[in-house]
C-alpha cells in the first residue's frame, strides 16, 4: 500500500500472530517476545517536544537510583542525536565488542551506559537510518550488551511517539513506567499531553510529569524572569490526573553542566537548581520505588 | 534481517532499481520517483537537537518570503508534535477533503499552511506511528494537498535524520537547500554538525546557520546572560564552511508569541528579538533567491 489512509490506527483484528505487520504495529502486544536483558525495571524517559531536558533528566535519574545502591543501565535511545557520552563526561569512548556481545560503557560501580555515540566513528557522522534500522538497533542494545543483572535501565527517548518509543515499549520486559519532561510552554505542554496519551495507549503508567525550564533567576539582579512560561507541566499533571515531581528552573549552570559531563546531581553547589535537582530526583525516586523492590545490602531508600 | 549489524550505512551497488530495500535507503537516487507539486524551490528547516526552534524559524520565514510577494507553502513534518498551527494562530482548523484531496489551510493570500495537526481529531491525540506510515503520510502531504503553483515549500522537520527529513529529501522536487537551526551550547551544535553532514550526504545544500538563543536580555535589569552559551552556531558554520544568518536572542516574547499564535516577524516592537529576526530572515530570504527566481509583479526583494 503506498499511500495508506491517514487515520491515526490501522483497523485490526488483534490477532498479532496471524499478522504479517505485527512488526510495525503500535498495539502493546504486537511483539509478543522479550529481550532478553535481566532487568527489574525499565523507566521511559520521554517528551513530546525536543530540548525540554529529557537527556539531563536521564542522566540525574540513572545517579540518583545508583546513589541509593541500585545496579542501574542508562540506555540513550536518541539514535540520531546521542548526548548521554558527552553529558556523562565519556566522550570519545567506544564500547567493546567481543564476538555477537558488547561491553556497555562504565560509568561508576553501580552505573554502566550504552549510546550510539559508543559506537560512531566519530562525534560528527549522522545516523540516517530509517525505522527498521532504528528498531534492529535497540533490540541490539538489549540484547547484545552485556548489562549484567539490573535493578533498573534508564531509557532516554528521542522526542516524539514513533519508532524508538514503539519499539521499546514493545520490547522491552518490566516496564515500571514512563516520566515525561516538558517545558512549561502551551507548545511544549500539549505535546507532553500527547506523551502521556501515548504512554496510556501502550498500558504503561505516568510515573509523572517533571516541569523543567521552569523561570529562572538572573544570576545579575536576582530577579525571576519566566523565560519558558510556568506551570504548564503542574497542571497538565494535574488535568491528566498523574504525578507532578516537581519543577527545576533554567540555569546556565545546568547547562554547562551538560556540556562539561558533570552532572547536576554530583554537584551539590547548594544553588536553588541544584536542591530542585535534588528534590525532583527523590520524588522520581520514591514513585519508582513505591511498589517496591527489596532495598539492598549496601543502601536503599 | 532481524537484528542487522550496527553500521550506519549498508553495503550497496548503488542499484537502485533492482534494490527490494530502497524505499527504505538513504541514497539521494534511491526514490527516483518525484511528487507531483508543483513548485520552484523547497526549503528544509532542520536541527540535529530538538527544541531549539526549527518551527519558530520555519513560520518566520514562511511570513518573510510570502511578505516578498512569493507564493508559499508552510508544510509541518513534525507528525508528532505538530506545533506550527498553534504558532500560526490557527489551533482548531481542520482541512478540507474533497475526493482524494485535501485543501490546505489559507493563512494569508500568499501563505498556506499544511499539518498533521489540521487532520487530527483533537489536540491531544498522540500520532503512534512507525517510519513506513510516515512516509505515506508525506508522500499524500506532497502529491494530494491542493497547494497550487508555489515559488516556495518550506518544510519544517522533526529533529534528527530519520525517516521524515530522508522521505521529504528524497521525495521532494527541486530542494533549494536546508536551513539548520541551533542553539548555542556544545550538545546541540554537536547535533546541528551531524545534520549538516546528513544534509551533505543527501545533496543538499546548505542554505545557512541560525543561532537561536542565542544570549537573553534580563528584563528587569538589562544585562546579558547567556542562559545556553554563545557563538556556537557561528563557529560550526565557519567550522564547516556554510554561510551564518545571524543570531536571534532568548526572549520571552518570542516563547509568548509563539503560544499566541503571533510569529515575531509580524509584529514589529522595535525590540532587539524582534531586529534580530528580520535581520536573520532578510539574510535567509537572500541566501535563498540567491540563484533567482524572477521577482513577481506585486512586489519583491
């Protein structure tokens, strides 16, 4: 069919066995088969709009969860515009490969990665690939790395509800839930509402909305100024009835934190972002953890 | 091929007619095939990061080339967060469908406006779809809207460099060249430098640079923070050898103008944001007739 009707969902019958496009389906049970990756959990990072924070939020999140003695993968799924390496100060690195295995990157003793940019030639080369390509790759990426056991793997999402959302959804076993980062906007809120309806479709719980970009102070006079709007992400959260974690403002520190591969929440400046880190991530935390894996020897909650 | 190796272009002859797989392939040649639009020149609006302001920049200039007296088309690529008619002001509108045609939406005599966002049922309606339907989706965007005899298509994509930004690039007649928008910081002129070499690869030129927030003027003290860095832009535009079209502050009121549906250029405060964007869109408008079309009768550069 070259140009099929636009209507948002194909009619079906639900019988994915039967059918030859159960492959490119978007019904949760179309991929009936699992990875094979020994994981407690899996959390979803995603958004509808691009650059609202999804990647800093990830990489805040896979420490906070390793600080609280967890075994934690962070998976950058963002094939096309990988930026983990760099916001975890690993660029440059290349995964190990030995026969049909790779070895993920390791951050700290609790925390390994994995990210397209492990495996590029260099920073600068695109990835045009188009979806079949994208969803051989992340079955790779869960099957072919060696994890070891995890409690938990931190997905981050490229924006949008397509192929690398599908696909992991799809794919990956113990889906715990999804976060969804938004900038406080209308543009950027209606597309996080999107996310969450889409996350709702694939039968996998809103662990909650973070509002990040949310008013910032000028670091000359103190004053606030609300650079992206605020309180989009509160009452969306509150509209959709799922979990507000709480704002972090815009910073200039934040982002060269990202850019410099020093994490926020190893940071403990004292500074207002650095406590609404701090208090987002343990919110992020506790409803994660609420229905309750049993705390480990060295630490837990 | 279920798990393909990860490498991020396949081996090929170069074939394409005898190639099962090049409706899936990132050669420029593989989708020899063009749209039936008529159409002098198509411009891409591209990113390598998100949420650095493709869509502003795409609705800017749309009002720009139309405000030189040419014929324009604005089509939003952005299937999953169509964003460009709420930042037109024309949230709601739904298109006409006649037969096997669909009628665009009139935004002035010069301007129409095309978007998933004009098909959908409601504004909260996630579009869960993989890279095939995608790519009938554009094709029907391209061959079944009654767009007309048009000087120009400005195209706004998603970021990255999958399926939407191939499909438009291969599919697309006469494609003038890509704009890349980005904003300062190193993780996302990173990206902007891996969609300039994507844009390379498919043929495409280059049309120029934009630096977008690029510094912000504190409103209650007047002085300048450099909120995502600054020059970044610049330096990978001398860096790769393209032309810059300047940089546009961080502004409030650009982010308010956007939620109202009131594009910037249209505006005329006087404010340094609002000289920034006629400066950037002046010198994109040259940048993109530099090859000539010859001026219509009701006006021109």
């Amino acid at each position: 069919m070259d140009e099929a009707p636009m209507t948002t969902e194909k009619k079906c019958d639900e019988n994915c066995d039967a059918c030859a496009s159960a492959h490119q389906c978007s019904l949760p049970k179309a991929l009936a088969q699992k990875a094979k990756i020994d994981v407690k959990h899996v959390i979803l990072v995603l958004s509808g709009k691009g650059g609202v924070g999804k990647s800093t939020v990830s990489v805040n999140l896979a420490y906070a969860l390793a600080n609280h003695g967890r075994k934690v993968g962070l998976l950058d799924l963002d094939l096309h515009g990988p930026d983990i390496p760099k916001m975890l100060g690993l660029e440059g690195r290349r995964v190990v490969v030995y026969g049909q295995g790779m070895e993920p990157v390791r951050v700290t003793e609790n925390l390994a990665a994995m990210s397209m940019a492990f495996i590029l030639p260099d920073t600068t080369s695109p990835v045009i690939w188009r979806g079949p390509m994208k969803m051989s790759a992340i079955k790779q990426f869960l099957n072919q790395v060696n994890w070891g056991p995890l409690d938990y793997l931190v997905v981050d999402l490229p924006p949008g509800t397509g192929d690398e959302a599908l696909t992991i959804a799809q794919y990956a076993p113990n889906v715990k839930g999804a976060v969804i980062v938004t900038t406080p906007q209308d543009v950027a809120v209606m597309d996080a509402v999107k996310a969450a309806k889409f996350v709702e479709k694939l039968k996998v719980p809103v662990l909650g909305i973070i509002e990040n970009m949310s008013g910032m102070v000028c670091p000359h006079c103190g004053e606030t100024i609300d650079v992206f709007s605020r309180g989009g992400g509160k009452k969306a959260a509150v509209d959709l009835g799922v979990p507000y974690l709480g704002a972090i403002p815009l910073d200039p520190e934040m982002v060269k934190a990202g850019d410099e591969g020093k994490p926020m929440i190893l940071q403990h400046t004292g500074s207002l972002t650095s406590k609404a880190v701090d208090v987002v991530m343990e919110n992020l935390v506790k409803q994660v953890e609420s229905t309750g894996i049993s705390p480990p020897g060295q630490g837990g909650m």
